[in-house]
C-alpha cells in the first residue's frame, strides 16, 4: 500500500469517528527507514481539532483516536504521534 493510500485510510478513520474541524496528518515514515518494525507501517504524526475531545483528559483522548484507527494500528501504522485539541484549544494556540 502506498503512503498515500495510508495518509488517506487514516484520514477516512478519523473523519468518520470524530468529526474533525481540522486535521493534520504527516507522514514521518523517511525519517525511520531501516529501522526494524519499520516495513511492517508507516510512522505518522496526527493534529485532530474536534468537539469530540471537550471534558476529555489527553489519555481519554488519544484513546478516541487509538480506536478510531484499531485497524490499522494492527496493518498500516507502526508509530503515530497524536495531538489531540478542542476547537477553543487550538484557537489559543494559534492566537
């Protein structure tokens, strides 16, 4: 599978289970070649801004995402680094 079809598998998952008002995801995988478990998926880092994540601690919130790409943590993904923000979160960070 391409990279680009993962990117995109990834980015269906998490549209479908959280709703995101922005997402972000890179493709860090370059960075990690020879590196073993590496042929087995990517390493991808994720910016999931959602409603979803209000009320929620960051494990509660990395969880959402955890499931939300179930399968393809067991396929396509060997590393993936989360931030996870509400909306008001990620005004105030960009602010």
């Amino acid at each position: 599978m391409s990279t680009a079809e993962r990117v995109e598998r990834i980015r269906r998952a998490l549209t479908a289970r959280l709703a995101p008002v922005e997402l972000k995801i890179r493709d860090d995988s370059a960075a990690h070649a020879g590196h073993a478990g590496a042929r087995e998926g990517g390493h991808f880092a994720v910016l999931v801004v959602s409603d979803q994540f209000a009320g929620r601690t960051r494990m509660q919130r990395h969880q959402l995402v955890y499931e939300a790409l179930a399968e393809l943590l067991r396929t396509d993904i060997h590393a993936l680094s989360i931030q996870a923000r509400t909306p008001q979160e990620q005004t105030r960070s960009t602010v």
